[in-house]
C-alpha cells in the first residue's frame, strides 16, 4: 500500500500507468526528485488511487496546478501533501485542495509542504486555511510572496502545531504576534 520511488530520476509517467495495473490499494506514494514526470502521470495516478492519504511530489519540476487540481477531484483522504519545488505550482494548487469549485478539495488535509513553491500568494494561503481547517503542519517556507496576512489566516486553524516560513521576507513581527496569540489560546 506504500511506494517509495523517490530519487529514481529516470522514471517517466510509464511508470505511474504501470503503477495502476498493479496496486489498487495504494495509500502512500512518493516520487520526490523523480523530474521527468509530469501532470499526465498524477491525474492518471489520482483517477486510479482515490484511498491515497499521502503523496510527495517534492522537486518534480515539470507538474503545475493540473497535478494538484486532479488529486483534489479524485482523493478527498488525503492528509499529507508535499508538492516542495515545485515552482509552478501558484494559488490555482490551494483552492483546488481548499475545495473551491469546481473541486471536491481535501478536508481531512493535516501537513502540506509547499515550500520554495514561489508563486504561492497571500490569497492561496487564505483559501487554503478556509477550505482545510484540520491543517497541523504547513511549510510555506521560501514562498517568497507571503506576508503577514497569510501567518494571520493561519491562527484559525485549532491544531495547527508547526509552521515554517524561512525565507518568506515579507514576513514582519506582526506574524510573531499572530502566532503567539494561537499558542495561548491553545493553553
């Protein structure tokens, strides 16, 4: 029920076809650095996989929000989402997993690490935070566009336990104040 291809640098979207001859059940699967794989592959992989709860996608520099759009129609179980460098990624990828039509979403969504996705918006992080209220560790880190507002979007998520958001220099003291404000309501 876990595949773990992550590194194999080689592998194309044959492979994710071969993948849903064989594996009906698949929960997990991580494919982190594999570059030549490209949305055709996720969308094939969403519409075979609707159990998955976890993907990792982290550096496959080909996929864009048709990757995430695909697997937030077709695998509402899905908890864990690591789409890191992905650089094409931009706020069409968060209002799919927010659920915005004309998406079905995920809200069962608990981790997303989206960092070094450089086009992420103030706004996708606002639709995200609506859409996904069970969010209890983002990393946002090296989106570059964020601001203060996205940190303060954040303080409505109850269980949230653990925010990155190195390298995001738009960031300023009023975030600290927003996020010590969620830790003492947490008291």
């Amino acid at each position: 029920r876990i595949v773990n291809f992550s590194g194999c640098k080689l592998l194309t979207d044959a492979s994710i076809r071969a993948l849903a001859e064989g594996c009906p059940l698949l929960k997990s699967v991580s494919f982190r650095v594999c570059a030549l794989l490209t949305d055709a592959a996720i969308v094939l992989l969403a519409g075979n996989f609707p159990l998955l709860a976890s993907v990792v996608f982290s550096g496959c520099k080909l996929l864009t929000d048709a990757s995430i759009g695909a697997l937030a129609w077709a695998c509402p179980l899905l908890e864990d989402v690591d789409f890191s460098g992905c650089e094409l990624l931009t706020g069409a990828s968060s209002g799919a997993l927010a659920g915005t039509p004309p998406h079905r979403g995920c809200p069962l969504l608990k981790i997303i690490d989206l960092h070094n996705c450089k086009l992420l918006t103030d706004v996708s992080t606002v639709t995200l935070v609506r859409g996904c209220p069970l969010l209890e560790t983002v990393d946002f880190s090296g989106c570059e566009l964020l601001t203060d507002i996205s940190i303060g979007a954040l303080t409505v998520c109850s269980l949230l336990a653990s925010v990155h958001i190195n390298d995001c220099e738009l960031i300023t003291d009023a975030s600290i104040a927003a996020l010590n404000a969620l830790v003492y309501r947490k008291r």
